[in-house]
C-alpha cells in the first residue's frame, strides 16, 4: 500500500493542481470525450455527468461521495461492477490490482464501474500509469470543474508523484 505523504508540501501542491486541462463547463468538453478512443473517468460527479448525456465510460471509478456527502447513482448502466477497498489517503495495492483487472477487461467496449470502498480521488495516479498512452481520463477538480488528460502526457509526471508516497 502507498500513504500520501501529507508533510510533502510539493506532491500536496502538486496533486492540488489539475493535471491536464481544465473545463469550467461539463459541455464544453463533450466533443474531446466523444472523441477520445478509450475513457477513464474518476469522481461522481463526473461519472454522473457522463451518464447524464448518455455518455459511458470504458472504465468508471467511483465512491458513491460527492465533496463529502453521500451520493448514490439512480442508475448505473453497467453489468460490470468490481469492487476495491481503498482508505482516504492511499493506493492500495487491491485498488491497483482491480484497475489492471477492469483495463483487461474492458477491452470488451462495455462500461466497467469500479465501485471503491473508501476514497477514489487519488485512483488517476494508477489509471495514468497502466492504461494505455491514448487513453483520455476525466476527473472533477472541485469547486473548479472538469480536468481532461491525456495519458500519454502524464505518465513520467504520475510515476515521479507516485515515488513520493510512502510505502507501507
């Protein structure tokens, strides 16, 4: 498992600033995501405004919280539901393993939702470092919008965050 290290004051500004684009607007990238060859989407709010323009990921991660308060989705139109157990704070190495796990399996061009017991927000990191260079990741920066990333432009950067974790 890897604990974020809350001393490290440049990894704590770092993953407080978006990694990709930001979009103050959902719709204002809607024509990106549709025509993004594989997508990766991190966060509620986000997965919910996918669906709500009927739009699905390959790969949805969430924790059924939205800013801390409970959240639960009226309809997930996935069959696939995994499931991780990942404690605020941390990758644990089943959140890793059940990534790689939906990545395989959603080669299949069905939405796999990856259902997280705990927290979900640092899960880009290891979407970033397994998926595919060509894969596009939307996750919510809050109170500001949607960030839009392209992995293959990330992946030295998430490596070097992810080396600055602890390891336990």
């Amino acid at each position: 498992m890897l604990r974020l290290d809350t001393e490290n004051k440049d990894i704590m500004s770092e993953l407080k600033r978006p990694l990709g684009k930001l979009y103050p607007n959902f719709e204002d990238a809607i024509d990106e995501i549709k025509s993004s060859e594989f997508l990766i989407s991190v966060g509620d709010a986000t997965f919910g405004n996918l669906t709500k323009y009927e739009l699905y990921p390959n790969i949805g991660i969430i924790d059924n919280v939205i800013q801390r308060k409970n959240h639960t989705h009226e309809i997930i139109r996935a069959e696939h539901i995994l499931k991780a157990e990942n404690p605020a704070g941390t990758i644990t190495d089943d959140l890793w393993e059940t990534i790689g796990h939906a990545l395989e399996l959603s080669n299949s061009g069905e939405c796999y939702v990856i259902e997280v017991a705990g927290e979900e927000d640092l899960a880009v990191l290891p979407c970033i470092i397994m998926a595919n260079p060509e894969t596009t990741i939307l996750y919510g920066q809050p109170n500001e919008g949607l960030v839009l990333l392209k992995v293959s432009d990330l992946k030295n950067k998430a490596k070097k965050l992810i080396d600055g974790f602890i390891k336990e």
